[in-house]
C-alpha cells in the first residue's frame, strides 16, 4: 500500500452542500495512524485505490474524491463527504457496494462501522418511500390512537394450514388486529403457501364479523424474486392487506422491485438475519441506517425490537434502536427521530417491537416509545395458561389499562385473562 496514494483526503473544515455524508467509527489497523486509516477509507469508498495510477488525473481526484472533514480521535469518528456524482440514483445496491463494501476488508483498518448516512435531497428524490407509512396503516385497520397489538403463529413451524389458520383466528377473535406468518415459514411440504392464504384469510374473514373490527394477515411472501412477486400479487388477489417480507435475506435490489411493483399491499418489513452485520458495536453497518434505507425504499413498517425484550443486547442498545426509528413521543426531548426526519415526500414508518413481549410489559413499552407502534407478542399469547384467545384478550386488556392511564394489576382485578398473564410472567 502507498500511503501517497492515500493522501489528499483529508479536508478538515470542509463544508459539505449537496454532498452524501457518512458517519464511521474506526478503529486504525497495525502501523497506521488514525488519519491515514481515515484517509484510506474515503479513497477506497470513492475513486482511489491501493496505489498511484496514471489514470487518475489531479483534475479528476478534486472533483470526485470523498472528503473526511471531521475527525474525532477519541471516540474513533469520521465524517467522509461524497459528492452526489458517485452514486446512481435510486440504488441501494450501488450505494452500499461503495460506502459499505471492499473498505470493510481494508488491512488500514482493524474495524470499521458505518453507523449512519445523511442523504442530500436529490437523492431522496430518487425513492418512492412507504406508499402507506404510519397514518396509512392506522387507516387500513381503522385505528386511530391506541398502538396496534399483534401475533405470530406458534409453534413457528410444524402447522399445516388450517391448523396455522385456526391459531391466527384464535388470536383475532382475542383482540389482536394483525397476525403474521414466521419469518422461516414460505411454502412448505406440510404448510403450502397458497392453500395457507386462502384459509387463514376465511378466519380473518370471520373474524371480523364477529368482532366488528378490521383484521390484517401477513403472509410471508420470501422467496427468490420472480416467485416472491407471484406470491405478493396472489394474497392482493385474495384481498389480503399486507405482505411480509425478510428483508437482509431477499436483498436490497427485489426489496426495490416489490415495491415498485405498486401492489397497493402494506410491506412488513421483518430483519432475519441483521445481527450478522449489525451486532458487533465495532464493526459492520448499524441497524439505524438498514432501518433508514428500509424507508427510502418504501417498506411501511419495521421490526425493531424492544426497550423491554428478550432480545440480545443490553437495555441501552435495544432503546437506542426504538428511540432512533420511532417517531412519536419515544422521548420528550427528542424533537426528531431517524425514520420520521423531514425526507421531503418520504412518509414515516411503523415500528414493529416485538421480542420476549407479554401483556406485563405493555406500560413501560408505551412510556418508551409511545403509542405509534405495533406491540407484536408470540408466546406472550400463546402461552397464556388458557390458551391464544385468552392470551390475546389479556394482551388487549393491558393495552387499554396503558391507554387509561390505570396499572395493570388494578385493572386486572376485574379482568381474569390479564390477572392469569400478570401472575405467570411477573
């Protein structure tokens, strides 16, 4: 490696306009400076390379080449501005091939985080964004203050389809206003992905009229492209509202396809998979930025985890997620969250929190992260001592305590789904 080739990137007090500015924490590899680390990875993320070439003429470098304008050694930070040049409008792909890609292998640098991305305008306007966003989906299900509650169907595999079809009415019936496929369940020798569909639509159906209320059935739509288009086009066929897809397994060019697709579904968006990249604090991309990619992409609602959870990762991590993605009152001092920041005609997304939930933990999740959010439990209902249907009256019931502002356990007392929820989970 020649460090000549190396210089000239670093521009302290530079200021960027129309750039695309990305946000690193590095740590510098052996026998390399923090500044040539920094260096290093805005040369390899926009025109340089490991040596000098003829064929890159001074012109040229002043014009294209990324610029690290702000440093901070001590907490091991690095702004690198790009100009709008380098990347295509409108993919994804291409982006993270430049920003998140070879500079990750570097020998300049031990680890490397991507931790955000601010995007500039032109950019933006590149992308749909969610056709439906949060205020589209409270109006598809009809629900306008309180947070969404929903289920997966357990066990996660092993149902055929009307069994899975009987344990999403189950739920419905219970209270829940949507219930999912698991992210591992496509079309399956016991459970085919069309036959499932069509029964567990009938119950909705029939849940509804029981209820009075607006159902919602995810199916899982994953699959190698053409087949996840065929399968999104048939639950539309079917009347189904949504369609769930994993989206690290699909990947960024068919998540942009299915919703240019235009099908009038809502995209659930679930993050199978992300812990791969996302979960070392010192290395990889963060899930912050998936989450803001997910958006411009156009997906309407997210898996986030939760502040309270089974999920890995200390309390501070997981809130950290929560706070920065939803857009409500996750924080009274924060004035702006990640997936609700002013992206011109971008809509806000819908976080999803799900992840060790039960009908105990409903106040402290809605004094985290507000009420625009979809409280989503699988054994938090399942395994309630009577069974899903019981176990989703008791997830309802504690989401109107929370709304009422009454504690659980004195809302319990007259409501024996939560009292027997209350007294197995706390």
């Amino acid at each position: 490696m020649s460090k000549k080739a190396y210089s000239g990137y670093l521009q302290q007090g530079y200021r960027p306009r129309s750039d695309l500015i990305a946000l690193f924490c590095i740590e510098p590899g052996q026998a390399t400076s923090f500044n040539e680390a920094a260096q290093a990875v805005a040369s390899e993320s926009s025109i340089g390379t490991w040596t000098d070439i003829s064929t890159l003429s001074p012109r040229l470098k002043r014009k294209l080449h990324a610029r690290v304008f702000s440093l901070s050694k001590k907490r091991g930070l690095i702004q690198i501005a790009y100009p709008p040049e380098l990347f295509e409008q409108g993919n994804i792909p291409q982006l993270l091939s430049s920003v998140g890609g070879n500079v990750f292998g570097m020998k300049e640098v031990r680890n490397l985080r991507l931790l955000d991305i601010n995007f500039p305008n032109s950019y933006i306007k590149s992308f749909r964004g969610p056709k439906f966003g949060i205020n589209g989906v409270r109006k598809a299900l009809k629900v306008r203050k309180r947070p969404l509650l929903g289920s997966i169907v357990k066990p996660k595999l092993g149902l055929n389809e009307r069994e899975h079809a009987a344990v999403a009415f189950q739920a419905w019936v219970g209270g829940c206003d949507i219930v999912k496929d698991d992210e591992n369940l496509s079309s399956m020798k016991f459970n085919k992905f069309e036959k499932r569909v069509k029964e567990t639509l009938w119950l909705r159906n029939k849940a509804e009229k029981i209820t009075g209320e607006t159902k919602a059935y995810m199916p899982n739509v994953t699959a190698p492209f053409s087949e996840m288009l065929k399968r999104a086009k048939f639950v539309k066929k079917q009347g189904c509202r949504y369609a769930m897809v994993d989206i690290v397994t699909v990947g960024w060019s068919a998540l942009q396809e299915l919703r240019n697709a235009d099908l009038g579904l809502i995209l659930h968006a679930h993050r199978a998979g992300h812990a791969a990249f996302t979960r070392n604090p010192k290395h990889g991309i963060s899930m912050l930025l998936i989450a803001k990619l997910c958006r411009l992409v156009g997906l309407d609602q997210l898996h986030v985890g939760a502040i309270v959870g089974k999920m890995e990762g200390t309390r501070k991590e997981v809130q950290a997620i929560g706070e920065e993605i939803e857009h409500s009152l996750v924080r009274a001092d924060m004035k702006q969250h990640v997936l609700a920041e002013k992206w011109l005609h971008i809509k806000p997304m819908l976080a999803v929190c799900s992840g060790g939930l039960h009908p105990g933990k409903v106040p402290s999740l809605l004094e985290a992260m507000g009420k625009d959010i979809v409280i989503q439990m699988g054994g938090g209902i399942h395994g309630h001592p009577l069974g899903t249907m019981h176990g989703a009256m008791a997830a309802r019931q504690a989401v109107d305590a929370a709304m009422k502002k009454i504690p659980l356990r004195d809302y319990a007392a007259g409501q024996k789904e939560l009292q027997l929820a209350l007294r197995k989970w706390q």
